[in-house]
C-alpha cells in the first residue's frame, strides 16, 4: 500500500509508530531536513572563523569577542522571531516555515562573504539569525508532531543521527573547501566565499525538497480564530502550570548554548590551536573540521543507546542523567591544555557525548507535554529559551575566551550544566515518575 493510500491510517517508520495521517515519505523527508538543519547552523558559527581572519584579517586577540558579539547579535534576531514562527506554525502549519528556514538561510550564506566590515559582518549575522529560528523550532515542532508518544525517543535517536551526519558532513568535509579551492590557485578569500556560495546551493535544494515533501496541513484543532499574541501567551502558561515544561524550558536554555560551545568556541579554539603549530588558516581550518567531525561523530555511536534510554525511562529522570555527562564533557575540556593533544580525544568524545544527551533529553521532555493544540507556541518558546541562554553565553564565553583562556567558556558552561542538573532532581522528585509513554 502506497504511502498515499495510508493517509488516515498509522503506520511504522523503521522501528517508529507514526501519528495517523504521517506518511513515510514525510518522515524521510523530516529524515532528510534535520541532516541539513543541524548541518548549516553548526557550519554558521564554524566557517565565520575563517571569514574574521581571512576576509576582515581580525588579530588572534580579538577573536574570542568577535564571535561571541556576532553569535549575540544572531541570537537577538533569534528571540524577536522564534516564538512567532513557532505560534505562525500553529496557524499555517509547519511546512512553509521549515521550507522559508532554508531559503532564508540560504540567502544569509550567500550574503555573509560579501561583508566588508566587522559592523556589516553583524548585519548578515542577523540575517541568519532569523532563518536560523524557523529551522531550529520547525525541527524540534515536526519531531513532536510526527512519531506516537511510545516511539518519541528512537524517533529522536533516528533525528540525532541524521543531526549527527549533517554537522560531520558540514564541518568534516566542507570544512575542506577552503583549502582545496586555495590549491587550484584561488585566493584564500575567495576561497572562503566559494564555499559559503556551495552552501547557499545546498539550502536552496534542500528548502525545495521540505516543501515538497514534509506533511502539509497542522496537528491539533483549528487555530485560526486566535491571534499569535494569545497563542505565545499560552505556550508560557503552559510552564506555569506543568513543572516539567518549565524544566524543559531551563534545560533549552543551557542546551543551546552547549551547541554554541562546539559550533563556535571550539572552533575557534582548534584553529587557533592549529595556527600556533605553524599551519596557514585553510589547514588550520580543515585540521579544526576534523577534529571538530569526531565530536559530532562520537553522537552517531551514542544515538542509539541513549534513544533507548529516552523511551525506558521517565523523561525528567533522563534529563537529569543527560546534565551529569554534559558537566562531565564540558568540564574535562575546559580543563585540557590542548584541544588537538592526543590527549585531549577523552574530553572531546564526552563534549560529544553530553552535548547530544543535553539536547535530546530537553526535546523529548517537552514533546511528551506540550499540548497538541498549542504545541507550536510551547516549541516555539522553547526555542525562545535556547536563544537566551546562547545570547548569554555569547557574549559571556566570549570576554572569557580572550581575557583568561580559550577553555574558561567551557568550565562556564559546565557550571550552567550543573545548576539545570539541580532543578531537574528537585522537578523529578515533585512531580513523581511519569512513564515515557505517556502525555
């Protein structure tokens, strides 16, 4: 039976039960949107590193600020639009939002080279910054509305790998785009743009191919009769009244910001690494792809194990096991003297480690208690949440960065990781066990 032919009806994706009416082919294609979601944010934060020194000639002291301010300023445009594209999504549907999310992305990529100064460089981070919101909210949106409660956790193991396989595919390989350009004679700067313009390419496919494919409509009741000021009012009621959803909320906000630790500071700290042994920034840059690859490599073998975990077990209780190893990869790097050490491989397979669990387990929580009509404004706050903390953290992380060293961001974090781990033992204890099955 086609997958048409099954509209109405539930049916298994892989190991998955689907929500009536969710097709296959709109699982694949959220499958295939989240490689890619995963894959451009990550590469934003890793590849301005190399427009700073190449494009702008930035000096090495400065970098640690100039990254933390742009991922600032991304996150501002991030929180004015995150909760009206979550609350539009209830409206509209999830679809268009996705679909503009890449094009609007797309655009940004294209745009981002072309920056001939740090004030115009912010300007287009900006710009990302809004696409960015549609891609991250639709993302965690779609993965609530798609799987049945019982299957939510491989649902989001499956999401992590295709998260996982986007952000190595990015970083590991295109990282190598620079360098490789630089050695068919082009200049190390428009090296940089050629690569950022081979990523608009890609946005542009992919933005399609989310229309195309992702399921058209919304789940839930009918909100057209509600204006989006009501609905982002409701999705903050809903912590109000369900302790979970608040923690869910807290744990967004240090989860986001742990994506902002291995997408920018991390990378910044692995090229500058590399260009004190000597390598030029193209190398650098590629040496910082590769290692930077392992740690979201490390989430592929992980996936599995801890989408298991996410279905067997009461979801606050995994959150609070997720904070312990996200303080444990978070601490153990901040600690290391030398991210490219031999060494130091421990450390960035635990950053990998924490960095997925922290993030899935936040998902996986508030997707078993948003509820259904409202979902897309309790997501879409959610996503607000992130955005604060990566908004604090930026400009935070990155006065620490260059005033006392490239690990302090890390152990920061770390201590964030340790306050959220406190309150999700205080939410577990009051709230009781809750089977992960359950809404």
């Amino acid at each position: 039976m086609s997958d048409a032919a099954m509209n109405t009806e539930s049916v298994k994706f892989g190991p998955v039960h689907l929500e009536p009416g969710v097709t296959r082919w709109n699982a694949r294609t959220y499958m295939f949107s989240a490689f890619w979601t995963i894959g451009f944010l990550s590469f934003i934060g890793f590849l301005q590193n190399y427009v700073l020194r190449v494009h702008l000639n930035l000096p090495e002291d400065e970098i640690g600020r100039a990254v933390g301010t742009l991922s600032f300023v991304g996150e501002i445009a991030f929180i004015a639009v995150s909760p009206f594209f979550g609350s539009l999504s209830d409206k509209v549907g999830r679809r268009p939002i996705f679909a503009l999310g890449f094009a609007w992305v797309g655009v940004g990529f294209f745009i981002y080279p072309l920056a001939d100064s740090y004030g115009m460089l912010l300007l287009a981070r900006g710009f990302l910054g809004i696409g960015s919101a549609a891609l991250g909210g639709m993302m965690a949106t779609v993965l609530s509305d798609y799987p049945q409660n019982r299957s939510r956790g491989i649902m989001a193991a499956m999401s992590g790998w295709s998260n996982g396989l986007g952000a190595l595919f990015m970083i590991f390989l295109m990282s190598k785009l620079p360098s490789y350009f630089v050695g068919e004679g082009v200049s190390e700067q428009m090296a940089g743009t050629y690569t950022f313009w081979a990523t608009t390419v890609l946005c542009m496919a992919t933005a399609a191919l989310a229309f195309k494919g992702l399921k058209a409509g919304k789940p839930g009741k009918s909100q057209d009769h509600k204006k989006v000021r009501v609905l982002i009012v409701e999705g903050a009621a809903a912590a109000r009244n369900n302790p979970r959803i608040m923690l869910a909320y807290s744990e967004s906000f240090i989860a986001r910001g742990d994506l902002l630790m291995i997408g920018t500071f991390l990378s910044a700290w692995l090229i500058q690494a590399g260009m004190a042994d000597g390598l030029a920034v193209p190398e650098a840059t590629a040496n910082a792809g590769r290692l930077g690859g392992l740690v979201q490599g490390v989430t592929l073998l992980w996936a599995p194990i801890f989408g298991i975990i996410l279905d067997r077990f009461d979801r606050a209780s995994v959150v609070i096991f997720a904070m312990a190893l996200a303080v444990i990869g978070y601490a153990g790097i901040g600690l290391t003297a030398d991210p490219t050490a031999p060494e130091a491989l421990p450390a960035l397979v635990m950053l990998g480690v924490g960095e997925f669990s922290a993030i899935m387990a936040g998902q996986a929580l508030v997707a078993q208690e948003a509820p259904i009509d409202n979902r897309g404004a309790v997501l879409g706050l959610f996503a607000f949440c992130g955005a604060l903390g990566l908004l604090a953290l930026s400009l935070l992380g990155g006065h620490l960065f260059d005033s006392i060293g490239p690990g302090a961001p890390f152990l920061l974090v770390a201590g964030v990781n340790g306050i959220v781990l406190l309150l999700a033992i205080y939410v577990r204890r009051k709230t009781g066990y809750k089977s992960p099955g359950t809404r």
